[in-house]
C-alpha cells in the first residue's frame, strides 16, 4: 500500500512508529513560481525524517529544532542517524496543498476527510502521533471518528490535558501556546503548536514542555527499542 507519508518506511518505522502529523501540505511561492515554470517538484526519493539532504526545509528544520530541545538531538545524515530517528514517520492528516489555512474549519475539514490519515494509522500503527496543531487532535477525538480510532488504538485512557505554561525571559513573558496529552490503550497523542504557523512562539517556551513531552517519548522508546531488539536479530541458520 502506498501511504501517503514523507518518510521512507523500513523496519523500524513500519509499526509502532512515532508519527509526526501536520495538517496538509504547505505550498509557498516558490512552490508557486516552480509550478508555473512547468519544473517537477516531486522528491526524488524519500529517506528517514531528519535527512538534511532530503527534508531541509524550515516546517521540518523547526521540528528538529524542538525535538533538540526535548532533549532528542536528530541525526542529520546517514552517518549520525540511528534506530531513533528511522522510528519516525511525517505525514500530513490532510492531501490538500495551500499557502496558509486561514479561514479553514480545520477540525471539520479533518474529520470530514479522515481516511486517508486513518488508513495511515490502521497499517503503521503508531506507538506515539506528535499532532501540529491542537485542531487535528480535536478532530482525532471527536464522536464521529471515535469508533475507527478507538478500534486501532483501543478506549481512551483518562482525560485529555491542555496544559499552558507562563514562561518569562528577562522579565518578557512569553506568548502562551496550549500542549495536549491524550493516552489510549496503545497510544501515546501529543498535540503541540504548529511549527511554522505559530507566530512568536519561542524556543525556551518550546523548552519549558520538556518533561511532559520528554516522558511520553521515553516510555515509548523503551518498548519500541526493546521490540527493534528483538525483531531485528539476526536468524538463526541450520546448519
């Protein structure tokens, strides 16, 4: 099955994976001038998500930042990058490309075109989604797409919590963005603001999010490093 994601799907990725999901695909002028001068803009080929030499592009470079400063410093090319950074797939809940979402019913668009993303989660079967924006996990929990999710990931664990941070840097309180956590049987969701769409957000805000976010990743690093251990040994030969 051909997903639509921007990852290339191998052994560590191909379930349980940490999935990172944006709302739709960005189209920026440049994309625009490509376009219109008849140039292909298709990737060449897809590689894991960190690959400076695939995704260097500022959505992609922010999230990097972010997970730098969680404490995930990601490898940037096929010599620094290990089982971790593989373990990650980008995709977008949406198929669409735009500018800009403004003046979108972001939860509505995304409930009403869910398959796609959710035809995604029923074959990887992520351990852990990263939403960009706190409308997909609006949409991720709504009544009219509880039942398909609640059957990949099973019942909804406890509450969904937003948490708001006041952060002050030289006596300057930074702009305030809302996180999410929300757990299921055999999920982990985080919702964080958008990487490129979140005007004045700043990165000791980002910063200050590191032990909810750093706890949900270690727990899930653990039991999927430990699977990796043991799916990935070599096969016994009979000699």
């Amino acid at each position: 099955m051909d997903l639509p994601v921007h990852t290339l799907i191998g052994p560590e990725n191909k379930n349980g994976s940490l999935l990172l999901c944006g709302i739709n695909h960005g189209y920026s002028k440049e994309d625009e001038r490509l376009d219109a001068a008849g140039v292909d803009r298709s990737d060449p080929y897809k590689s894991f998500f960190s690959d400076k030499a695939v995704n260097d592009y500022k959505y992609r470079n922010t999230l990097a930042k972010w997970f730098s400063l969680w404490g995930y410093e990601l490898g940037r090319d096929a010599s620094t990058a290990g089982q971790f950074e593989r373990s990650i797939v980008q995709t977008n809940w949406l198929q669409s490309c735009s500018g800009n979402v403004r003046g979108m019913n972001i939860r509505q668009a995304c409930i009403d075109d869910s398959d796609s993303f959710l035809k995604t989660c029923e074959v990887l079967k992520p351990g852990v989604i990263f939403f960009v924006g706190s409308n997909l996990l609006s949409a991720f929990l709504s009544p009219e797409l509880s039942a398909r999710v609640n059957a990949i990931f099973g019942s909804p664990i406890g509450e969904t919590v937003w948490l708001q941070k006041d952060v002050v840097n030289n006596g300057r309180a930074r702009r305030r963005f809302k996180f999410g956590f929300q757990n299921y049987e055999k999920l982990s969701v985080v919702s964080m603001p958008h990487a490129t769409g979140s005007a004045g957000i700043a990165d000791d805000y980002i910063h200050a999010f590191k032990p909810e976010v750093s706890g949900v990743v270690e727990s899930w690093w653990a039991g999927h490093k430990s699977r990796l251990a043991t799916a990935l040994q070599p096969t016994d030969v009979l000699c």
